[in-house]
C-alpha cells in the first residue's frame, strides 16, 4: 500500500511539472512567436544552460508576466536561446526577452 501511495504521489507531481511546463510554453508562444517543439527546446536549453530543472525555469517564465522578477542569469540565457533560435530560422529579432 505504501508504494502504491509513493507512486500515486510521483504521478501527481509528475501532471503538476507537466502543467506549468504547458504554461511556460504557451507565454513563449505567446510572446515571441515560437512554434511548441521551439518552446520546449528553449526551456530545456535555457534549463541545461542554468543548471536549474525546466520545472523551475518553467515556473520563472509563467511568474514574468504576474510580476515576478526573473533573476538575471536565467533571463540573459533566456535571451540568447532566443536570439539562438531567430537566427537559426532566420525570424526577425523580436522586443526583448523578461
């Protein structure tokens, strides 16, 4: 029974990270015009870049917009994974990043 709840608990842990990666996705999406795959790719480069979890970048980018400060280190590399990816599809450069 107790691995059972460990494992009920994993699993809700799991939707819950799934959901405000979605979200940090959508504000991507959103605010600089990228396609979905290209809003996991920047979390996951902007994630490896940092040395936090996509989970906690994630959670930075849904917070920019409700107010919260994004520490400069994660918002700089936010910013080159951006300015990465334009050039690579050869976009336009977009307003600046949070």
């Amino acid at each position: 029974m107790a691995r059972l709840r460990a494992e009920n608990a994993r699993l809700h842990q799991a939707l819950d990270s799934h959901a405000v990666v979605d979200q940090a996705i959508g504000v991507l999406i959103a605010l600089h015009k990228l396609s979905a795959g290209s809003g996991w790719e920047i979390l996951r480069e902007v994630s490896r870049h940092s040395d936090i979890t996509v989970r906690e970048v994630a959670d930075l980018v849904i917070g920019w917009p409700q107010g919260h400060p994004m520490p400069a280190p994660v918002r700089d590399e936010l910013d080159d994974a951006l300015r990465r990816r334009r050039r690579d599809s050869g976009a336009t450069p977009e307003h600046g990043c949070p």
